[in-house]
C-alpha cells in the first residue's frame, strides 16, 4: 500500500468511511430536507429522566464514578435482565456501563479477541460492526441474510461458519437496519448452535423494548447461555437518550474484567449525569417507552403500506424503526436513488449498500421521525417515482 504522508495507521485508512455519516453531511448542508434517514428517536428524552439528571447537578455531583459506572444502576440493571431473562449477575464484578453500546461493543471486542481470530457479522448490519471487528484485531465474517428468507439468519449458513472456526457472533435483534426480529423457536435453534460450537456472542439486543408483534425473547433466556452470551444493551433507543451516552455490558467476570480495563484506560467512566438519568429510567421510564412504541407500530403500519402501494415492496418489521425497502421496480442503484431523491424531492433516506455490500437494491426508511413528516416524505417519494416513469 501507498506510503501516506504522516505514515498513519494503515489498518483505519484500509476502513471505508461510514455509509451514512458520508451521506447525512450532505444532508446537513440543504435546506427543506424531511429526514427519513437517522436511527434516533423524533421524542425528546421524558422529562422527569431529564429531571433527576439536572438535580444531580444541581446537588454537584458532577465527579466521575466508579470506572464500572454507579453501584446503584449496575444493581438495578441486573436487577432487570434478571427479571427478563432469569439469569443473575453480580452488578459488582459483572455489569459494567459503557458510553452507549458503541463502547461497549468496542471493548468487549477488543476484550475476547486474539489477531485473527474470526468473527461472524451478520449481513445487513449496524454499519459499525465489521470496522470494530477490524479495529480489535479480528477478522469479520459476514454471512448475508436474503428477502426469500425474510432477511433472517439461516441457521445452517451460520454453522458452516462455524465449522470452518469461529471465536465469536455479533447479532442484533430487532435488526438495523431491516428490522427483523426472531421468535422463540427461531432463537432455540441459534442458541443450540452457540452451545454446540461454544460460541462466544454478543447479543446486541438495543432495539429490544421496540418489538412489535410479538414478545422479544432474549438470547439469554435459553439454558446455559449465560457462559456463552454477552449481553449488550442501553438506553438510546427505548428510552429515546441517544445523546446522554449509557450502555452496558453483562458478561461473566472474566470478560467484564477485561473489558473494564480497556474502559478505565480509554474511557474512565461513563457520564454521571447520564447515569443519574438512566437510574430514574430504569425506575420510572417503562410507562413512556410503551407510548412511543405504540407510536412506532402506528406510524410502521401507515408507512409499510404505503410503500408497497407505490411500488417500493416492503415486507412488515417487527422491530425497531426502520424498513428495509426494495426498490427494483426502479432500476436505480440505491446510492443513486437516495441521492437523486435527496437533490430532487429534499427526502433523505439511507441507501442499503451502507449495511451489506449487497445492499444495492435496498433503501433504510427510518420511523422515528413523526407521522407529519412520514407523510410529507411519502408524497414527495410518490413525485419522485412518477417523474421516474
Ligand atoms: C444495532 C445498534 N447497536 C448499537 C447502536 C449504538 O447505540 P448507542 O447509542 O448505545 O451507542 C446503534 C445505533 O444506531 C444500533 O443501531
């Protein structure tokens, strides 16, 4: 490779840049725009979670924490995964809290690998995943879902991998960007496979509280996954606190070990104030999660099927707030129909080349923006394709 002028880390330079940050600078620099594109919640954060950050301040508590982040959130976040999962951990020496799932996802990585050691993405994915793998010295191995399949996991796509030698599986459910969730049956299957090939996955489970039609069951829950499972979640997305930065990790003491010394040399700590805010969430926010999820499951219901009205065939998410639209009819290249429709019709919305290199037919709609502005999107989508006639 080309020697570059400071003779910078070749490894970053190798990464593709981000294929929605890329896309939303521009954005950022038009006027008029109705954003379908990012995947934040339209809500701001409930007041009262606002509230006891603020009183936390006011108090000056403005120090750092315990690099593992507050006692009393760990406690009460294991409290909750015991209750939903039935499996107990110690918050002293098994919960660690991480500035959003990003870091948490960076350092559990950077915790289990060894250089070369592989490790399955599946495909689409959150478009971080590949790059932290490669980040942390490992190998991705993305294994693609496909539409005949519902863009879900093929359990025997995943076992060939594991034959060929796998150290770990990176999954989210419900997914970014396609929304797909997995029902309990589905789930048993995955779950015997890591038993089987005593594989190590983080289950990114952040859009776990956004499921729609039926409960979400977490990997957790099956016999003996407790060994196997490290269980990533926060706040960002159910509680809509994208911007106070908390997450966390639950995992044997071994690997929050590890973990949380990569934490304390890179991180320090989480936020306080957002601890603060994520302990009033965990208190009192489950009330206001399920009105903005009843929100969502309106404005999915209205967008899906207006979609497929126009043409755009898009199958029913269960969970989070995206759909993952096919745009054939079209014979637009994805980046060329995001683009186009941005420059023409001022909508934005994320081209699914950003999330699988096979993604070129594909279009990420966000819902989290609100339902006036899903429709105003969806009219001037429909422009859009007709002038494409
Ligand atoms: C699947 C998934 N995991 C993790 C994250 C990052 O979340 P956080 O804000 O907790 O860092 C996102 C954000 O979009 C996501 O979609």
């Amino acid at each position: 490779m080309k020697k570059n002028k400071y003779d910078l880390s070749k490894m970053i330079e190798a990464l593709p840049p981000s294929g929605i940050r890329e896309f939303f600078d521009l954005v950022l620099t038009m006027d008029d725009v109705v954003s379908l594109g990012v995947g934040e919640p339209d809500f701001p954060t409930p007041w009262h979670i606002c509230e006891s950050a603020i009183f936390s301040i006011e108090q000056g508590l403005t120090s750092y924490t315990s690099n593992k982040g507050m006692l009393d959130l760990r406690s009460k976040i294991a409290h909750k995964i015991q209750k939903k999962c039935g499996v107990a951990y110690d918050p002293e020496e098994e919960v660690l809290i991480t500035v959003g799932v990003s870091e948490a996802m960076d350092v559990v990585l950077r915790a289990i690998l060894n250089p070369g050691d592989r490790v399955a993405v599946i495909k689409p994915s959150y478009v971080s995943y590949s790059p932290c793998v490669i980040m942390a010295g490992g190998v991705p191995v993305e294994i693609e879902c496909f539409p005949e399949n519902g863009f879900k996991l093929d359990p025997s796509d995943l076992e060939k991998e594991c034959k060929k030698g796998l150290k770990a599986l990176l999954l989210n459910y419900p997914c970014n960007p396609t929304g797909v969730s997995y029902t309990e049956e589905e789930l048993k299957t995955i779950a015997q496979i890591i038993k089987n090939y005593h594989l190590l996955t983080l289950s990114d489970e952040i859009y776990d509280s956004l499921t729609y039609d039926f409960e979400h069951t977490p990997l957790l829950s099956f016999p003996d996954m407790k060994e196997l499972v490290i269980y990533l979640n926060g706040f960002s997305k159910g509680y809509a606190m994208t911007g106070w930065r908390i997450g966390y990790v639950a995992a044997p003491r071994e690997i929050t070990g590890l973990a949380n010394k990569i934490h304390q040399y890179t991180m320090l700590c989480a936020p306080i104030m957002g601890q603060f805010a994520a302990v009033e969430a965990l208190r009192n926010g489950e009330s206001e999660v399920e009105v903005m999820k009843k929100e969502y499951k309106r404005r999915r219901n209205f967008l899906v099927s207006r979609l497929n009205e126009m043409g755009l065939k898009t199958f029913m998410p269960s969970g989070a707030f995206y759909t993952y639209s096919q745009i054939s009819s079209t014979k637009l290249h994805a980046k060329v129909f995001a683009k186009d429709l941005l420059m023409k019709k001022r909508v934005a919305v994320v081209p699914g080349t950003a999330f699988s290199e096979k993604g070129d037919q594909y279009i990420r709609i966000s819902y989290a923006s609100s339902f006036e502005n899903i429709k105003e999107a969806l009219f001037r989508m429909e422009d859009f394709l007709k002038e494409l006639k």
